[in-house]
C-alpha cells in the first residue's frame, strides 16, 4: 500500500524544524502502510502534547483525547469493535506522568493495542520542563538545580509488569524503528513501542548525536527471556534498542471479557435481546 | 390494630439482618402483603449497627417512616440505636439470652422470644436468624407452608442438612410467633392484595441497571463507590446474557474516558459513581461536551465533601451535576422519583444522549438505591432503542455545521469515512484549529444543542388538587416521601410538584410555581440547590424550605409534621 493514502492535504504542522515527531510520523505510515492497514479500519488515539498531535497530520480515524488519557478510551475502542487497528500514542509526559496510572493498569489489561510513546525526556508544548524520563541533573527553567527524581523506567515498569510486548527504538533510525511498530502491531496484546526523539527546542542533552553514541541494538537477545529482558531495561550506562521482551500466551482483554467468544459482531451492530429482559424482569415477580 | 406496620431489624453489620431482611420481605411480597424496605448502615463490614425497615401494608407502601411497630434487636446497644424512633406502642421482640441490656421496662413493651434457645435445639444457633423469619411469619398468619417453600428454596444450594435444620428453624419460628397471637400479645390486621402477585420487588440499583439493559447499554466502566456499586454488579452479573462489557477501570478517570471511547467505536456506554468519584470523572465530562459524545452517568449521591458518610444520602451533588465539566456545553439531568422512574428515565437517558451527543444524567441517592418495594410489573412493549449512528460516506465530517447543530454521527468501520475528534477546538472534519471565528461557529453549535432540549423537557407531576393554594416542590427521592406526608396533611388546598427532570428545567415550571399563594421546597441537602436552580431560571425565589442533611433521608411523620408546623 502507498503511504500516500495516509498524507493530508494543506495542513500546518505545528512541530519545530528539526523536530524527532517527523521522521515518526513519517515511519508510522510506512508501517501502517507496509501491514496494508486501511485507513478506515485504524485508529489514532492520542493525549495532549507535541507527539499528541500526530493524528492530525495522518490521514485516518482520530480519537484526540485528553492530558494523559489516551489508554483508556484506546482500550474501549478496541473492546467495542475489535476488527480495528488501535494504536495510541502520545508524549512520555503524556503516558508516563499525567497518564502513569492508565499506563499500569492497560499493561494489566492487555488489550490488544500498540503504545507508541514519543519519549524525548522534556516537555516540549509548555516549554522545557522536566518530564518523568528527564534524566538526573538534567537543568530547566522549573528544576532550576537539576532534576534529582529517578527517572521513570518505563520498560523495567512494562516487564514487571508482564506486559505482552516490550521494545524501544530511536526515531533517528527509520529502518529499525519501522520495524519493531510492525511487530508491534501484529503482535496479539499490549504492545509499548518506546521511541528516543530528539527534543531540538529544549532538550540541548539528550540531542540525535547523543543518542546515537549512548545507545546499541540487543544482539543474541532472546525476548522471550523475562530475566534477561529486565536486566537490559534497567541498564543506563548505554541504553539498548530493540524488542525487549515478548509473552505470546498472554491472552488478550478483549479474548477475557468472554464478549467475542461466540461471534466476532462488533458492538454496534448488536441489539439488547428484549425476550431476555423480559424474563429477567419476571424474576423479580418473586415466585416459587 | 394496625393494617400498616413497620418492623426493625437491627444489629451489627454480618450478623445476617442482610438475610433477614431478603427472606422477610419476599415472604411478605409471596403472602401478597405490599412490602417496602429500606436500610441505613454504617461504613464497615462488620460489627457496628444498622437498621433495616420493613414495612408492610394493606395498600401501597413506599417510603421510609420513623415509627417502629416491631423491634427486633439482634445485638447489645441495637435498641439504643434507634431510641429516638421507639414508642411505648413499639413491640420488642428480644431474645433476653442473648441481650442482655438493661431494659427499661416501664417504658417500652418487651416480649421475650428464644430465638437462640430455639436454634440451639434444631442444631445451632446461626439458625435464630430464620427463626426470627418464621416468628414473624407467624405473627401475620402467613402461611407456614409459604415460608418454608421460600426458605427452602433461598437455601436450595446447601445441603440438605442445612436445608432441613433451616425449615425446622422456621417451623420453630412460626409456632413461637403463633403462640404470641393465640395468647392476644400481639394483633394486626393486615390484608392481602391480589394486585401483589403479578408486580415485581424491585430496588432502585435494580431498576437502574435493568434501565440501562432496555437502553441497549454494552459497556459499563466504573470504579466501586457506594452506594453506586451495584449497578455495576448487576451489569456485570448479567454480561454474559446481555453481551456487555463490565469493566472495573484502576480511577473514575479511565472509567469515564473507557466510556466515552466506546461510544466513539459504537458501543453504548455508561458510568456509575458516586460524588467524590464524579469529581474524578468531571475532566472527562468536559471531554464528552467537546467531542460531542453521548454518555450517561449514573451518579447515585452520598454526603459530602470529600468522603463525608460514604454509606448514607443526600441530595447535594445536584450543583456538581450541573456545572461541572469546564467550558460550557449542553447536558440533561434526570432524577428518578420511584422505581418506575428509574427504570424508564434509565432506558430513555440512553436515547437522549445518542440523538443529541451530549451527557445524560441520572441522578440518585443511596436511600433510594437502597430501597425497594413492589411494584406493576416494567412494560417493556414500548421500548425502543434508538440508534443515531450514520454509515458514513468518503466525504463524512464529524462536525458538520448543521441548522438545529447536531451533526450525524459516524463511527470509525462503519461506511468510507473517516471519524476525526478532538479535545482541542476542532474544524468540521475533527482536525484541531485555532481559527477564531470557527470557534465562534462550533461554541454556537455546540449550545444549539440546548434549545432542542428545553423543548422536550420531562414536565413536572403534579398531585393533588389543581385548584391548589400551597404547593410543595421537590425532585428525586423524596418523591414517595412527599406523596405520602402530603396525603397525610388530609387538606384539600395543598399539592405538591416532583420534577424528574430537574435539568434543563421544564418549561412548565413556572406555570405551577406561579399559581400557588405558598411554595415550599423539601430537599435533601443544606442550601437548597434545586430552589437555587428554579430562582435562576424562572426568578421565582422559593423561601420556604424543609431541608435535612444528617445522613438520613425525611421520615414520613418528620416531613408531615414540618409541613404541618409550616401550614398552620
């Protein structure tokens, strides 16, 4: 499929030159394309943020949610009409801070959806302050001293978590990057793609240069190796890439809530059965 | 004799009054006795004391009194408990082995009943509680053989030991409470209705939840609060039946935005909360405003602020309904009455939030979540699911500026278009924009909205005579409680007005309010929100009021006799 289908026409991007969201939007498409996802049976569910407005400039169903909030209505997207590709994605401000406790729990849940999670470690919409990634003594206009917070480990959180599919990528790689979302979203469950950006606004550290020399590609990795997998996510001296860790048995929300097993019909094309209500009524007639 | 009595339960919290109570009051309703029952409880699990009310009846029954008829303390400090509600006209059934409170006996009328002794001699004494069942049973002449087929049928489950020793507890039971009217104890004289039998028990949680079934309801996501709970419970217990999604979200906030999600993919959602939780849910309120999202939130209201009395009611979340959410768009309130109401209104909400894409409100409380009695069996003949969803076409705009401001609405997968929506100020596609005047046009829209609305209000009821002088105005809950204290008033120049919609305001309002020389507001709450509501919409400033906020809902001699004090 040609990733033209998912261009718009005559829109304002609203991202800096030079900005890390480019070269993803640009990937997305490609992997969407490449899996030959119609436009019309994908969904971007998205926050708020720089990285929030990617559905804008994507040609496709949009779900522009709220700060933080785009798991949760992912997640019921998918469970009301699971023939649609869902994929949510947002900043790391968005999804592990204002988001962190949607975050958790979705892994919980496992719906089947792909987390893309643009993680340029500063907020860039309200200019240059800390967010939870940002690393130690990483200075700001509010963390005047450095930031002194642990930094939120989003994959180390994910593989504790047991979630399904665990990988993280760097935006200045589009060959790689590309293919790790499509693993992503033709893997069945909860997939986090974590995406390095460079930040070229407000985060003069962590810029494409020091990505590059701060991280490398898991060779010989088994993802199926749970151990081994949080091992490499909790190393910070160099920062692996790759797909982390994969469970494939994990069944998936939409398999567990038991609302599909008998047909596939999404819910809008069902109806209440009025007969049953009926009967349900009667019971309360309370007769032996 | 009385043909109108209310009994008490009331003992510490998993002591089985909760068991007493189910038995008692489906016997009642079997026996064709109208039946109506409420409970208030304190936040724990166990120990504690809670009180369960029946009341049984000749006629309709439907509202909460203060008077006792019949005791039963269960536990030490019980009688004490409800002190204030007792009279010397109270008969206390007390197994003296086990309370052992000082009782005063020149002011109550105690009877000494062996509940513990009697369940000892069938095996144990866990079964005095379905001897206490059998000695009411057998003060109302209802038929031994009834009890006991409902007995055996409640315990059909266990074994048949249990089964067994259950029905000689309620034999046991029966003969005790005989004995107390063969011995000219005790007398009532309450008659049947033939009527009882067709009508259902019902809760107000059950109506809600059986509403929201009727209303084509597939999705529920919410967090547990009381006194909303059960609407998710009996949601999730009938999921499979009704192919709905039940999910227990980690906040209100994903609860609210799981909900809205799924209406955008076609389902049809709904929220139960109660206040503290609605505050979670508001952000997500103001996200349905802005994406036009249908959405019904079941907010069943508990005292505030913050956890307050997390087990008890008020009407004090009406001012939280209607504005919260920041920015402004168009919503509906609606505040069941009765049973009927809430099942009705429940169904209906669903309708009004598709066809206008906006939040629906049901508005509760947990006194009437908590109550139930019987009622005419739900007519469901004239259900009907209304469905606004368009198969869209390659050119499909979510947002298109139409006349009356509602636009068709798509879901994604259903037709060639695409379904763009967005928090931010958005163009007709969906697509974020910051052009102003836009924002002009779809603000406009957006409250367009509100005039289709306020020409298809819900009208206020009115009962009583139409040439009324003095009109008594209240909404929600309180409903039976008015109906039943007006009528005992037994004057022929006072009605009383119950809105089930409070939100817009029925257009009618002021019709009514105008014509009466006195009004006077009964509400659930400390300011008198709902008199707040009508003076800003129609200028009528109602002065007098009757307010309660202890916790408790109005009794029904309270609420007489605060009229009574008003009116003479």
């Amino acid at each position: 499929m040609d990733t033209q289908i998912f261009d718009m026409a005559n829109i304002d991007i609203a991202w800096c030159p030079g900005c890390g969201n480019f070269p993803i939007l640009k990937i997305l498409k490609q992997a969407v394309a490449e899996l030959g996802i119609e436009p019309i049976n994908l969904v971007l569910v998205s926050g708020i943020g720089q990285a929030a407005k990617i559905p804008h400039y994507f040609k496709t169903n949009v779900f522009n949610g709220l700060h933080g909030r785009a798991l949760p209505p992912a997640t019921a997207i998918k469970a009301a009409n699971p023939a649609l590709t869902v994929i949510a994605e947002s900043g790391d401000g968005d999804m592990y801070g204002e988001g962190g406790n949607h975050f958790l729990h979705t892994i919980r849940r496992n719906p089947d959806i792909t987390n893309i999670v643009h993680n340029n470690m500063v907020y860039g919409l309200t200019k240059g302050q800390a967010s939870p990634t940002s690393q130690k003594g990483f200075k700001t206009p509010v963390q005047v001293n450095g930031v002194f917070l642990e930094p939120f480990n989003p994959l180390a959180v994910a593989i504790a978590l047991d979630a399904s599919f665990v990988a993280r990528c760097f935006a200045g790689d589009a060959e790689q990057t590309k293919e790790i979302i499509k693993n992503a979203i033709k893997h069945k469950g909860y997939a986090l793609v974590d995406i390095f950006q460079p930040c070229v606004s407000f985060n003069k550290l962590n810029t494409y240069q020091w990505f590059k020399e701060n991280t490398y590609y898991l060779e010989d990795h088994d993802p199926l190796d749970r151990q081994r997998a949080f091992e490499k996510a909790i190393q910070t001296d160099e920062l692996p890439l790759g797909i982390f860790y994969i469970n494939p048995e994990k069944p998936s929300f939409e398999e567990n809530i038991g609302t599909y097993q008998e047909k596939q019909t999404p819910l809008y094309r069902r109806e209440p059965d009025l007969q049953k209500l009926c009967n349900l009524v009667d019971k309360f007639k309370i007769l032996i | 004799m009385r043909n109108d009595l209310s009994i008490v339960l009331c003992g510490q919290a998993g002591q089985g009054i909760q068991t007493v109570e189910y038995l008692l009051t489906r016997i009642f309703k079997l026996a064709g006795y109208n039946v109506f029952a409420t409970k208030e409880y304190m936040s724990r699990i166990r120990g504690g004391t809670n009180s369960t009310e029946i009341r049984i009846s000749s006629g309709f029954v439907r509202a909460s009194v203060s008077r006792i008829d019949i005791l039963i303390p269960l536990n030490q400090g019980a009688v004490q408990h409800v002190e204030k509600r007792i009279s010397p006209q109270t008969i206390i059934l007390v197994d003296k082995e086990t309370i052992t409170d000082d009782f005063d006996q020149t002011r109550h009328k105690f009877i000494d009943v062996p509940f513990t002794k009697t369940a000892s001699e069938i095996g144990n004494k866990i079964y005095s509680n379905v001897v206490a069942v059998g000695t009411i049973a057998g003060l109302f002449g209802i038929g031994l053989q009834t009890a006991s087929e409902y007995v055996k049928q409640f315990f059909s489950a266990k074994s048949d030991d249990v089964v067994q020793k259950n029905l000689a507890a309620a034999k046991e039971g029966f003969n005790l409470g005989a004995g107390l009217v063969n011995s000219s104890k005790i007398k009532f004289d309450i008659r049947n209705d033939a009527d009882v039998k067709n009508q259902i028990l019902l809760s107000g949680t059950e109506a809600v939840a059986l509403g929201a079934i009727a209303g084509g309801c597939n999705f529920i996501s919410a967090y547990p609060m009381s006194p909303s709970t059960g609407v998710l419970v009996f949601l999730a217990r009938q999921a499979k039946d009704f192919g709905i999604i039940a999910e227990q979200a980690e906040d209100e906030i994903a609860a609210m935005n799981m909900a809205i999600g799924a209406w955008y993919a076609g389902a049809r959602a709904m929220v139960t909360t109660s206040g503290g939780g609605f505050a979670l849910m508001t952000e997500g309120l103001s996200l349905a405003g802005m994406l036009e999202s249908p959405i019904v939130i079941h907010l069943a209201q508990r005292p505030g602020p913050a956890t307050g009395l997390p087990t008890r009611t008020e009407q004090a979340d009406l001012e939280l309904a209607l504005y919260a959410g920041h920015g402004e768009f168009p919503r509906i309130i609606l505040t069941p009455g009765n049973i009927e109401d809430a099942f009705y209104l429940t169904q209906k909400a669903f309708n009004l939030a598709d066809r206008y894409q906006i939040p629906v409100f049901i508005l509760t409380d947990q006194y009437f979540m908590d109550s139930y009695y019987n009622t005419a069996c739900l007519d469901l003949s004239d259900i009907n699911i209304e469905k606004h969803i368009i198969k869209t076409d390659v050119d499909y705009k979510r947002y298109k500026l139409t006349a009356n401001g509602i636009s068709p609405r798509g879901i994604p997968g259903f037709g060639e278009g695409l379904v763009v929506v967005d928090s931010d100020e958005h163009d007709e596609a969906g697509h974020i924009t910051e052009d102003l005047d836009l924002r002009v046009e779809m603000v406009d829209k957006r409250l367009k909205k509100l005039e289709l609305l306020k020409d298809e209000t819900i009208p206020p009821e009115l009962s009583g005579p139409d040439d009324y002088k003095n009109l008594v105005v209240c909404w929600g809950s309180t409903y039976n409680i008015v109906r039943e204290a007006v009528k005992n008033l037994g004057r022929d120049d006072i009605a009383f007005l119950h809105f089930r919609q409070v939100y817009p305001l029925p257009n009618e309002t002021s019709i009514y309010l105008q014509k009466a020389q006195r009004t006077i507001i009964v509400e659930n709450n400390a300011t008198s929100q709902f008199a707040k509501l009508i003076k800003l919409h129609t200028g009528i400033d109602i002065k007098e009021k009757i307010l309660k906020y202890n916790g408790l809902s109005f009794y029904v001699e309270e609420l007489t006799e605060k009229l009574n004090d008003l009116l003479n």
